[in-house]
C-alpha cells in the first residue's frame, strides 16, 4: 500500500508507513492475540498436564481392578 504512493511525496510516505504500522499494530492488540512464546509456554503445560492425566487413569484402572 505504501509503495503504491509516488516518490515525490518524500516525507508523506515515511509519515504514512509509521501511521499504517501503528494502525495495525493497534487494531491486533485488540483482537487479543498471544505472542508465540505464550502460546508454546500454554502448549507444554497442557502436554504435561495429560501426561499425568493418563498415569491418573492408569492407576484409577488399576485400582478399580482390585476391587
């Protein structure tokens, strides 16, 4: 979009690159997005959390075996 202004507008088209990027960068803060890290870090937990879920369940089993 930026390129598509002429050259000859010089300071208009650096103004309206850092008008554009703030713009963007203000409308994805409002979709509430996370960054990557944030979204691996939750991924992990959540991969250990079933972990122990599934050895819950395995004892659960064995323990209804008993009975």
């Amino acid at each position: 979009m930026i390129d598509a202004l002429p050259r000859e507008l010089g300071n208009l088209k650096s103004d309206a690159e850092a008008n554009f990027k703030a713009a963007l960068a203000g409308g994805l803060r409002r979709m509430d997005l996370v960054t990557r890290e944030e979204f691996e870090l939750q991924q992990a937990v959540l991969e250990r959390t079933r972990e122990k879920l599934e050895v819950l369940e395995a004892r659960l089993k064995e323990l209804d075996a008993v009975d």
